[in-house]
C-alpha cells in the first residue's frame, strides 16, 4: 500500500499526495484522469470545489502549524 500524504499549505490550500480516491457525499467518484498530485480548496472562493483554483490568492490567511490532538474518546 503506498503512502498518502496531505500538506496543509500557508495561506493556501491542502495539497494531497500519492495513491487517493475521492468521493461526493453519496459516493460518487471524481474523475482525477490519472493525476497523483493535486490541491484542495480551504478558502471556499475556488470556483471548482473541492479543488483548489487559486482563487484564496491575497484573500485567504491562515498559517498552518502543527499541533497534537487530545486523545480519542472512547466513550
């Protein structure tokens, strides 16, 4: 199984990596046409959602840093 990986990109938007499918709501698969690399909308303003158009330029801020979850509830 190859590795999937997601980059959540300053003032931007989230870059997904590797091996993925994506799905609507009910399922439905997106066609990518072969693509492996591609972004993902955070702003809301992409004209494309889900997908990123570029449209966060100069409109959209959020510096993107790391942190721990607290742990899962299990009850």
């Amino acid at each position: 199984m190859s590795t999937t990986k997601l980059t959540i990109n300053r003032n931007g938007s989230i870059k997904i990596e590797g091996d993925f499918e994506i799905t609507d709501s009910e399922g439905n698969v997106y066609g990518l046409e072969g693509r492996n690399t591609l972004g993902l909308c955070r702003c809301g303003e992409s004209k494309s959602k889900p997908f990123c158009d570029g449209s966060h330029r100069n409109n959209f801020e959020h510096d993107a840093k790391a942190f721990d979850l607290p742990p899962m509830k299990t009850k």
